[in-house]
C-alpha cells in the first residue's frame, strides 16, 4: 500500500530531541515543503487527467490516485474538483501583489494595476491549468466554474482595491471610490479578456496569441473609454 506523503506522522514515531524552543523550526519547514509538493501535484495530476479524460470523467480518487494521496489527503487542499478548475487564489494575489509592488510609485495607478497584471499572467499561462479559458473541459459544469469565478474575482478585488488606494495620494480625492473604479475597472478588464477566450475556444476561432497580448490591448481599449472620439 503507498504511503501518503501528505498524512500526518503515526503516534508511534520517535520524540524529538529535547532542548531549545526553536529544535522543532526544521521539521516545520519540512512539512511545509512537503505541504506544497502535494498540492502542486495534486494540480498538475488533475489537469493532466481533465485534459485526457474530460472533467466529467475525471473523479476526486482519480485526482488522489495520481498524486500517491488518499481522498482524505485530498480535501485537506481543495474543498472540491471544480476549485483545481481555478488558479490558486492565494499564489494569484501574491504575484500581482509583488507586481505592483515593483511599479515606480510616480506611475498612473491604472497603469500600475494594468502593467502589474500583465506581469503575474505569465507563470499562470504557462500552467496546466488553463481550465479558465477552456470552455470544453467543464461542459455541464459551467455554472458550477462560474460561481467560484465570481468568488475569486471578488476577493482579488476588494483586495486589489487596498493596494491602490495605499498608492494615491494623500490628498486624492474620493480615494477609496478611485481605487474601488480602478481595481473594479482592471479586473473586468480581465474578466473579458478569459471570456473572449473561452468564446472563441468554442466556437474554434481562437488563435496563438498569448493572455498578455489580449490584456494589454484590453487594457489600451479601457483607457480609451471616454475620450474623445479620435
């Protein structure tokens, strides 16, 4: 029988050593390590499973099976299949986080949300798990995928909304009503951009164009909104 290498420790194993309060630091660490090697391929054995028997065809055992887990193991790390369907929120965020952390703080904060976002599509567009703008690996399961969409894209919002107005001015005017707009602005933005995609995934008109292009000329398009026409 394959040991799971997410399950806890059996009481039996040896106490550690005696000593100073911070001797345990390394086996945390550890477990830490070992917490993100399951998740990881927990995620990498389900997209490759979706992508070869459906989403429909694809079970939580399966998913564990791949991963050396038990079903157990699995809904330590994800509450259902559907959430594999979606980045991890928490790794998401920290991306566009660091991003925009690194923008020169003199920078239009619509363009410091819109270059930041651009930079943190690229390790998520060379994932496996582009189940976002593949419509066809989650037929029938649309609505399902949809709601925790909607959930996702709220939290990364209210959120993202924080980071902007941390940015403004002082003196900004309606500073919290600007960053709600901008942070609201550049996600539908996004939103548009994965809908687009899964569309013309759909209707087999999609091309190689990567996410970030899209984006960037979705967001060249959203600052154009009310100008004059040229």
């Amino acid at each position: 029988m394959n040991q799971d290498p997410a399950a806890p420790a059996s009481s039996a194993a040896p106490a550690p050593p005696s000593g100073s309060g911070s001797e345990p630091e390394p086996d945390s660490g550890l477990r830490e390590r070992k917490k993100e090697r399951t998740r990881k391929l927990l995620r990498e054995g389900a997209a490759a499973l979706f992508a070869e028997h459906g989403f429909a065809g694809t079970t939580v055992a399966d998913i564990a099976a791949c991963a050396n887990v038990s079903e157990r193991t699995f809904f330590r790390y994800f509450e259902s299949k559907e959430a594999l369907l979606l980045p991890d929120s928490v790794d998401l965020f920290a991306y566009v986080e660091a991003e925009l952390a690194r923008r020169p703080p003199q920078e239009d904060p619509l363009d410091a949300v819109c270059n930041a976002l651009i930079s943190a599509v690229a390790p998520f567009a060379a994932s496996s798990l582009t189940a976002l703008t593949h419509s066809v690996a989650i037929a029938g399961d649309e609505r399902v995928v949809a709601a925790q969409l909607v959930q996702l894209f709220a939290d990364c919002e209210n959120r993202l909304t924080l980071l902007v107005l941390n940015r403004l001015p002082a003196d900004t005017p309606e500073a919290d009503l600007r960053a709600g707009v901008i942070a609201g602005a550049a996600l539908s933005a996004v939103r548009a951009v994965l809908r687009t995609q899964r569309r013309r995934r759909a209707n087999g008109t999609l091309t190689d164009t990567p996410p970030s292009s899209l984006l960037l000329e979705a967001f060249g398009m959203l600052k154009q909104i009310g100008s004059a026409p040229q």
